[in-house]
C-alpha cells in the first residue's frame, strides 16, 4: 500500500483524480488530503496577476468575488467532500481535512502521523509564487522528508 498526501486548493476534477489514481499503476494508494480555502487580500492580488499571465482577464477582474477566509471554509468543506467522494469512486482509500493556518506545519505534521511515502500537491499554475519558489511545492521540498511531486490541475474544477 502506497501512501500519498495530497495537498489541494479546489475540488479535484475527475481528469485530476484520474491522474493521481494512476500514477503508481495498479498498486494500491492511500490518499490523505488537506485543503486549504482561499486566503487573504495578498492571496487575491498574486491569484489576479496569475489569471492575466494565463490571459483569463475575466477571471481576474472577478477575483474580489471569491469567498475569503472564514467564509470560504463551507465551500471548501464541500471541495474536500467532492474530492474524497472521487477519490474513492476511483477505487482509493482516502480522507482529509480543511487547514486554515500555517499550511506547509499541517503539511509536515500529516507525513510524520501517516508515514506518507510522498507529498503531491495539485494546484493551479502560480507564476508569481512558482517564479521566486514560494509556492507550496518549493518549500514543502525543504520540510517534509519525502518526494514531493508538483503538479497542475487538468482543468477548471
């Protein structure tokens, strides 16, 4: 038994639970998932500049309408139900939790509890954070002590 935490920011698009389903071919895999809700006013302005770098303009002139902070724990409570729901549709095992503070400490503190073989975070592309390695990925490498695998979600969820 394979054991992956997957670290996320929205629901997980069927194409996206295909892909990490599949990744270590037929042997079984254990899915610990943390999801984290949108953030504060700093996230909106890097999450508008990544929108125009992909040229979704309309995208980022919409961003102050996203649910932020305590607000968007209920949509991301139903992101997470989506995503485990998915998971183990696909044949996985998996469960996971909301962390609001301090993401990479949750992070760390999940490998060690599970005794995770690896970290795979799946998010949207972040030029901004991605570009100065201060994105999720970058610095869980420099945390967690196992692999950590960074990839892009397939599609809009």
């Amino acid at each position: 038994m394979f054991t992956s935490v997957l670290m996320i920011e929205k629901a997980l698009t069927s194409a996206d639970v295909e892909f990490v389903t599949t990744l270590h071919g037929d042997e079984p895999v254990t899915f610990h998932v943390l999801l984290q809700p949108r953030g504060d006013q700093a996230d909106r302005l890097l999450r508008a500049i990544d929108d125009i770098a992909l040229g979704e303009l309309d995208e980022a002139a919409r961003e102050n309408e996203t649910p932020e902070g305590p607000e968007a724990r209920s949509v991301g409570q139903q992101a997470l139900d989506v995503s485990l729901a998915a998971l183990r549709a696909a044949g996985s095992a998996a469960d996971g939790r909301l962390i609001e503070d301090h993401p990479l400490d949750a992070l760390k503190g999940l490998v060690e509890e599970v005794g995770a073989d690896e970290v795979i975070v799946l998010t949207d592309p972040h030029y901004v954070e991605e570009f100065f390695h201060r994105d999720w990925a970058s610095r869980a490498r420099h945390k967690v002590g196992v692999p950590v695998l960074k990839l892009f979600s397939h599609s809009k969820a």
